[in-house]
C-alpha cells in the first residue's frame, strides 16, 4: 500500500513538473505512469497546453468536470452585467473548486467521504494546469504572440456549448478591467481577454488556499503553485501604470514560499528526484531566481535582485566577466578604442584551445580592405558594427589555461537560460545606473553577446527590443 501511494507521489509530480517544464527550455522527456481518470485528465490538458491550444484545455473533459458536473452548484443565469460576472467569478468558480477537491468523484457523483491526501493532489494539479492554460493565453495575446482571437470568456464553451458565442457580454470584460485595477492602480494601456488572467487568479488563490487548509498534505503538497501565483502576479503587476503594495505584500509571500520549496537545486532534486535531470533542476533554479529578481526590480529593490540574478548565475553553471580590448565600433573608424566584451566559462568545461583561439579568429579576421568579412556585422545601411572588431593580438593565440577556461561567449553557443541570466545582468545594469553614455557603454558587451549568438528564444530578442536604453538593438534581425 505505502509503494503503491509513493508511485502515484512521483506519478503526480511528473505531471507537476510536466507543467513547469512547459514555460522552460527541457530537452527530457519524463516518465509518466497513469493511475486514475484524473491522472489522464491532466495529461490531456497538458498536451493542449504544450501545442499551445490553451483554448481546447479550458473546454477540455477536464475543465467540464471542474465546472459542469456540480450537482450542488447548478450553472447561475448569465446576462450582461457587473453583477452577472461578480457572481460568477467570485462565487460560483470558487466554489465549484471547493466542491471539487473536496466533494466530488471523478464521475461527478457527490460523496460525503473526502478525498484522500493523494487524490486531493491530483485534483490540485488539475486545477492548476486549467489555470495555466488560461493564464499563458492571455500572456499569448498581449504578450508573446502570435495574436490570436480567444473566446472573450474563459468558460464560454462550458457555459453557452460548443460553438456558441458569448460575444454580448462586453460588461464582463469591464468587470475584469475593474477587478485587476481593485490593487490600487489603473492599467498602463488596453489590453484583451482580460478576464483569462483575473480567472487563472481565482482559480490559482483558491486552489492554494484549500492546499494550505489541509494538514494531510504535509511536504508532498504541489510546491510550484506558489511560483505559478508569484508569475501571475508580477504578470498583473506589470499591467499596471503605477506600483502596487498590496501585490508587492503577495509576491513577497509567495517568493518566500517558492524560495523554501524549489530555490535550490538541493530542494528540486529531493522533492524530484530521479524525475529531473541536472540540466533541467539548474534551468528551474535559475529561471526562478531570474523571475524572482526582476520582480525586485520592478519594485525598485535593486541590491534584493542583484542577489537573485547572482543566484541564477552560479546555478546556470557559467562564469562570466567584463574584459577590455583595443578595437572598432563603426566600418570608418580609423584608430582603434577601448571596446569592452565578455567572457566566460561554463563549470566543467574542457580546457580546449580550440574556444579560445575560435574565439580569436572570429573577431580578429579582417578582409584586404581592413573591413569585417562577417555579412552581418552591420544592418542595413547603418556603418555601426553590430558587435565590435577586436585588434589582432598574437599572444591571445598561445595555448594556455586561462586562454581555454576564459574566453569571449562570442564563441560559445549558450543554452536559453544563460542567455536571459545574461540579459537579466544587463537589466540590472540599467536599472542602478543613470542613463547616460557611460551607461549604454557597459550593457553594450551583454546586448552584444546574446547577438552573437547563431539562435535565441523569441521572448529573449523582445526584452532587448523594448529595452529603452540599448537602442542599437532595434537593427538585429531575429532568430530562424
């Protein structure tokens, strides 16, 4: 029986690291053994979710036994109003969440016995991948792209049928608008489906407080929901014109609790185990603390996310620093000047020559007429170099330890997280520096050495895109 509980335990949280794998750059497949109808349940809404069908999760089998299959909670008359949707969203999904953890059969025939601590995990996990669902298609439509036209109601299909229309209902949206700007704060611009966002919130609030009423759950609870709730938050933070306290007071306690659950690869691999790979509990580690430092940011608490950035570093396994070189920035610049650039080392890297001097015939190989043989180099008709050409200098070519240990991340292909702990040093920069030459000087190196790069993820081309400062960057083309 005790085995038995423990493979369903590492069942369920496969799934559980299933889902967060879909945010993350993963390259292993986990292991998945099925157990129950929830257990498929989840996975059908998390094949949607990795497809990026967040529409079909959200009227998926499973969304239909959350939220259609509540004998003691009938569906309410829906009709064009604030009160219409504050009924609906602040009374009947939280309740359908309620009964459904603790209530209701996989079959949706009501029970008085409560489920066991396993399957209310189960019912958690549920939950939480329809709250993702709904909260990545909001990010998709106002965030990431591509654009795509989603049903204005997160439940439309649930609570009008397939194929209705749940079109007429433009006061729900305002409701939604209003709801967000509850925190003390208008929104920075408009923005659509709002009310995927604000329901992702509920569902994700109310999941983690039934989580946290329960004393049967202990450890083995579903740790990332406080992560997931941090990201919604900082999401809905970052809508807003002005700061909030109210949802700074929530990320801090939320942070808090990520920190104690997964902040170190120590704690990912005891609650993972052999689930995880390395190179997948450093990617989650570092991904944490990037998004834990930037909320700092986004506060204003610069030296708090310079020790999460620090954190991020040290766990992505790759040592970087500033070096100096004598070189050219534009194709007619006559006299060399001092360039910066950065170099770095992967932990556990062979010592080989070959990066180094890989390294140096890349920037130091020049054509007859003294201009960068690179076609790329510059955009356009622009005649600034998109990195810079570096002097030729014969001693760098001399094999030596230093050389192969320390070299230019120019010629280093660097894995997604690296390069956003990369860019997140770059931030950092900004943020406590003013904006002056000086400044856009030393983030030059950073922008420079994600450019370098043969491919970046489309979301790490767009933070430097709407970076003010760097406005060099608005020449690069972005990656196939």
């Amino acid at each position: 029986m005790a085995e038995h509980q423990c493979s369903q335990f590492s069942s369920l949280r496969a799934l559980e690291l299933r889902l967060l794998n879909s945010t993350l750059p993963s390259h292993q497949p986990i292991p998945i053994t099925s157990f129950s109808h929830l257990h498929t349940l989840i996975e059908q809404v998390l094949q949607f979710i990795e497809l990026g069908q967040y529409t079909q999760a959200l009227s998926s089998n499973a969304a239909k036994l959350i939220f259609s299959s509540q004998q003691q909670q009938p569906l309410p008359v829906i009709n064009d109003s604030s009160d219409s949707a504050e009924y609906f969203y602040s009374e009947f999904v939280p309740n359908c969440v309620a009964l459904f953890i603790n209530n209701i059969h996989d079959d949706g025939v009501e029970d008085s016995s409560p489920p066991n601590g396993v399957e209310k995990l189960y019912r958690a996990v549920l939950l939480m991948a329809v709250a993702v669902a709904a909260l990545l298609g909001f990010t998709q439509c106002n965030i990431t792209g591509p654009i795509v036209k989603l049903p204005p109601m997160p439940l439309g299909a649930i609570v009008f049928g397939e194929g209705a229309s749940s079109d007429g209902l433009p006061e729900w949206e305002v409701w939604a608008q209003k709801e967000l700007m509850s925190v003390g704060s208008d929104l920075r611009a408009k923005f659509l489906n709002l009310q995927y966002i604000t329901f992702a919130k509920i569902l994700l609030m109310r999941t983690k407080d039934l989580l946290s009423e329960g004393n049967d759950l202990g450890a083995d609870g579903a740790r990332s929901i406080s992560w997931w709730l941090a990201r919604l938050l900082i999401i809905q933070q970052k809508l807003l014109d002005d700061r909030s306290s109210s949802l700074f007071d929530l990320l801090q306690v939320f942070t808090h609790e990520s920190i104690q659950h997964i902040g170190s690869l120590e704690k990912i691999r005891y609650y993972w185990a052999s689930l995880i790979s390395e190179e997948d509990a450093s990617a989650i580690v570092s991904m944490f603390h990037l998004e834990a430092g930037i909320m700092e940011l986004t506060y204003g608490r610069v030296d708090a996310s310079r020790v999460h950035f620090e954190s991020a570093a040290a766990t992505s396994r790759h040592n970087f620093s500033l070096s100096g070189a004598l070189g050219f920035r534009t194709l007619h610049q006559a006299e060399p000047k001092a360039q910066l650039f950065l170099v770095g080392s992967a932990d556990g890297d062979d010592c080989s020559a070959s990066l180094g001097n890989d390294f140096q015939n890349k920037v130091s190989t020049r054509g007859e007429n003294g201009f960068p043989q690179r076609p790329s180099e510059t955009h356009e008709a622009s005649d600034i170099l998109m990195t810079p050409r570096f002097l030729e200098d014969d001693k760098k070519l001399e094999c030596s330890a230093q050389g192969a240990q320390n070299h230019s991340i120019a010629s280093m292909q660097l894995k997604p997280t690296q390069q956003a702990v990369i860019l997140a040093q770059c931030l950092s920069i900004e943020k406590r520096a003013r904006s002056d030459e000086l400044q856009r000087w030393e983030m030059a190196p950073y922008i420079e050495a994600i450019d370098s790069q043969q491919s970046s993820p489309f979301m790490v081309r767009l933070f430097l895109f709407h970076s003010n400062s760097i406005l060099f960057f608005l020449h690069c083309t972005p990656s196939v």
